[in-house]
C-alpha cells in the first residue's frame, strides 16, 4: 500500500488500539470443538476469536483465516499473511 494512502487513512483513524477494540472479547477455550467456533464467528459476525487456557490466560488467536487455510490447504495470498501474524 502506498505510504501517501497509509497517511491519509490514520489521520481517519482512532488513535490507539483501544479506542476500537472489544472491551469483553467473546472467548474460546483450546478444547473448544472448531465447529462451535466456527458457528461462534458465523453468528456474531466477527474474524476472530481469543483463545484462552484454563486460567483465562490468552493463548492464542483463531481467525477466518486461519480456518480457510486449514479447511482447503490454499496458502492465502502474502498480504494476508502479513496481517494475520
């Protein structure tokens, strides 16, 4: 993306991550069957989902993404997998 475009989309944009981000992130749990959690995304129309451990301690991230790759084996473009990491 050209650094003239970048520039005109953040004088557009909050400031900090907080002011966009969900204060009360629906979550997952590592044993969390993928189906629910595809039904998860699905329903509350959302791309991702936090997943924590027994604790409540984050773990990990499962994505759209993550889930389109898995499912058919394609490798997303490299913009994509740029902005997923």
């Amino acid at each position: 993306m050209p650094k003239w475009l970048i520039k005109g989309l953040t004088k557009q944009m909050p400031k900090t991550v907080a002011d966009v981000m969900s204060r009360n992130p629906i979550i997952v749990r590592r044993e969390t069957p993928l189906k629910e959690a595809i039904q998860i995304l699905a329903e509350k129309r959302i791309s991702g989902l936090p997943v924590v451990d027994d604790v409540g301690k984050l773990v990990g991230i499962i994505s759209e993404t993550d889930l389109m790759c898995q499912g058919t084996g394609v490798t997303p473009p490299a913009y994509i997998m740029f902005l997923s990491r």
